[in-house]
C-alpha cells in the first residue's frame, strides 16, 4: 500500500500574481444594502400609501353609484307622473 504525502504550497509557484491588487476590496460587494428596520419602514408606507388610495377610489366609485341611481330615480319618477325630462328642465 502507497502513502501519499501531500506538499502544500501557498498556491501555484509557476503564476504571476504582480499584477494583483490585494489591498482593494473585491469590486462585486455590495456595501450600501439598507438595514431591515429601513426596508421595513419603506414597506410600510408604500402599503399605507396604497390604502389611502384604495380608500378614494372606493368613496369615488360609491359616489358615483349613489348619482347612477339618483339620476334612474328621477327617471322612474318621471314615467310615474308621464312627464317628460324636457317637460321639466326644458
């Protein structure tokens, strides 16, 4: 039976590493990631924001309901009485 005895080197002896920057950091970290607590608080007004939005446009679609139904209101009322709507506003 072989024992194989491993030499370890510091790397390739046959490599050029002069042209190496080892004091500059690796250009491909991220160093400016906003903390979670930010992140959060971000979040929390975009779902705010969206709230607020949803809420106006739910009053606007109820206020337009309520003048859709107004106006089929007075139509009816006018076929009770058999009054045209220019009879009324001319």
């Amino acid at each position: 039976m072989t024992i194989y005895k491993f030499n370890i080197a510091d790397g390739d002896p046959n490599t050029d590493t002069s042209k190496v920057n080892v004091k500059q950091p690796a250009q491909n970290t991220i160093s400016n990631i906003p903390d979670a607590a930010d992140v959060a608080a971000q979040q929390q007004r975009k779902y705010a924001d969206y709230q607020t939005q949803n809420a106006t446009t739910l009053k606007h679609l109820q206020e337009r309901a309520v003048l859709r139904h107004e106006e089929e209101r007075l139509q009816r009322e006018l076929r009770r009485r058999n009054l045209s709507h220019k009879d009324i506003y001319g």
